[in-house]
C-alpha cells in the first residue's frame, strides 16, 4: 500500500517540482520503492517456501509476467500519449498502483485459505521440532534458553556502555 501511494505521488511531484528538486525526490521515492519491494518480495518466497515445491515456480514464472506486462502497459501508454509524457507517466503509475492494491489484497485472501493454512502450520511445527532438537530440549527449555540470552545480550550491552563511558 505505500508503494502504491508512492507510485502515484511520483509522476506527480515530478511535474510539480523543478528538475533538481524533482531528482532528489524521485531519487528519495525510488529509494522506498526499492525497501518496500525487498520486503514485499522476501516476504512472497518465505510464504512460497512453506507451500509444496511447485509453487515458488509459479512465484517465479509469475514475477517474469508481471515484469513483460508491466513493460508492454509503459509501451502502450507511451504509444498511446506520445506528446504528454506526464500524462502517460500518471495513467502507467496509477494503474501500477491499483494493480499493486488488487495484489496485497489477493495476498492477505491467500493466506486465509485453508489449504494454506494447512503448510503455514506444517512448517511453523517442522521449525520447532527443529529448534527442539538442536537444544535437545523441549519448548519450556526453549523458552529458558531464549530468555538466558536476552539478558546475557542486555549485560553485554550495559557493560559495552560502560567500557565506552570511561575517560581515557
């Protein structure tokens, strides 16, 4: 959703600003494009890793369409509109942007199928045996373990201050 936002506000603070201003801020939107398309991507592969092996091939052969679309659109908007480039800029992001909607509602949809459902579980049990296993113990050692490390990271930290603190 805030990439979507983004995608809109660009063409139009673009043609607002001045030529070194508007660098600077499509340079800024570009940078939140680039975060939030990390996440968004991780994200979809870690929700494909939990589904059987199939599906991260049809992440995969999805992303590649999304990718020729997306181009064949620019190409259309450009054809279409070839004396108003800003106009052809805000059609093209614009429906970018409500494709993007459409997708992180679809995506939300997605994982409230059972089915998917189903191997999110699997997969959350699977980590657990695995990390049983690897201390040997069960969840309330886990538990222990985890809270031993907390507060073994939070005297490291204090001590850290403290060596930083003193006048040398």
């Amino acid at each position: 959703m805030v990439v979507a936002v983004h995608m809109i506000a660009l063409p139009l603070i673009t043609n607002a600003l001045s030529s070194g201003k508007a660098f600077a801020a499509d340079i800024s939107i570009l940078m939140i494009f680039g975060v939030f398309g990390g996440i968004v991507q991780s994200s979809t592969f870690a929700l494909g890793g939990m589904l059987p092996r199939k599906y991260i091939g049809a992440i995969m052969f999805g992303q590649g369409i999304s990718g020729i679309v997306m181009n064949l659109c620019r190409a259309i908007c450009l054809l279409s509109i070839p004396d108003e480039l800003f106009l052809g800029a805000l059609v093209y992001f614009t429906m970018a942007a409500l494709i993007l909607i459409i997708c992180s509602f679809a995506h939300f949809r997605f994982q409230q199928f059972p089915f998917v459902k189903y191997y999110i579980k699997l997969a959350t049990d699977e980590k657990n045996k695995t990390q049983r296993r690897m201390v040997g113990g069960s969840e309330v050692d886990i538990l222990k373990l985890t809270d031993e490390i907390e507060k073994t990271d939070a005297s490291l930290a204090v001590h850290n201050l403290n060596y930083l603190s003193i006048p040398q």
